[in-house]
C-alpha cells in the first residue's frame, strides 16, 4: 500500500508542477528588449542588426534607412509594460499611461495568449506566442510588414 501511495505521489508531481506554471505569466511584466531584425537591449543601451535581417537587405539600395526605421520602431518599447491579471484583464503600459486594454486568454497547449483588446464598442483580436526563458517572459508578435515575429523579452520589474 505503502508503494502505491509513493508512486501516486510521484505521478502527480509533475501535474501539480505544470498548474503552478501555468499561471507564471501573470502580473506586470517590463520589456527589457527587443528584436524586430535590430535587437535592443534597454538594460545594456546595446544593439544589433540580425543575420537573417541583414540578408533580407543584401543589394536593396536603401538598406541603411531601413535598418534606421526598424531600430526607431525598437526603441519604441522603452519604459513598456505588459500587465496580465487573475481576472482576464490585459494592459499595455508606455511611460505609466494605459496604451492599450482588454482582456486575454492562455493556451498553454500552444503557447498562446489570445488578447481582446481597445473599447467596448471596438475590440479587436490580437495573438502573441510565449515561451518562458531565464525567468523571462518572451512574446512573438506577428506583424504583417516583417518576415520574422516581433520578439519582446519581459521580466519582473
């Protein structure tokens, strides 16, 4: 009996493990860096241009304007926060003020969070991929005019 007990008890590790980091993307999150092609990392103030961004630039005349708009759009995210509630409520923050709100849902299955977001009369849906690195929370954001997701790395503030 004694055995059947530590090998129930083992089994269900595991289960009791995943429910307590299924719930580990809660709270506010700030993002520490990005990489859209042109990596930024605020904690550092350093950057690059990616490998497979520079290739998708080889022969186009106006490569250095482009590589100037894409590290524009990076430093975008300075004092950017991500707040995700035990309620379904979800937050963008850019210097302290409400940027965008709604409400989220996770799919841990598929690593989503499906997001709801703007006013009542005009929602819209949004989707980032997560994955848990380090103690970092990163998001994969698809953007229409990029051939790689946005990719923001969050942690604890």
């Amino acid at each position: 009996m004694f055995k059947l007990l530590v090998i129930i008890s083992i089994l269900m590790l595991p289960c009791e493990l995943n429910a307590q980091a299924s719930n580990e993307y809660l709270g506010k999150w700030k993002v520490v860096a990005v990489n859209n092609g042109v990596y930024y990392n605020y904690k550092t103030d350093s950057s690059y241009v990616t490998k497979n961004f520079l290739n998708t630039l080889v022969g186009k005349p106006d490569s250095v304007e482009t590589i100037a708009m894409f590290r524009s759009f990076a430093s975008q995210y300075a004092d950017y926060f991500f707040t995700f509630g035990s309620d379904g409520k979800y937050e963008e923050l850019k210097n302290g003020a409400a940027r965008v709100f709604g409400t989220f849902k996770v799919n841990s299955s598929n690593q989503n969070i499906d997001v709801m977001y703007g006013n009542a009369g005009k929602q819209h849906p949004g989707n980032f991929k997560f994955k848990f690195e380090k103690g970092n929370l990163i998001l994969f954001i698809h953007n229409a005019l990029m051939e790689d997701d946005l990719e923001l790395t969050l942690e604890r503030p």
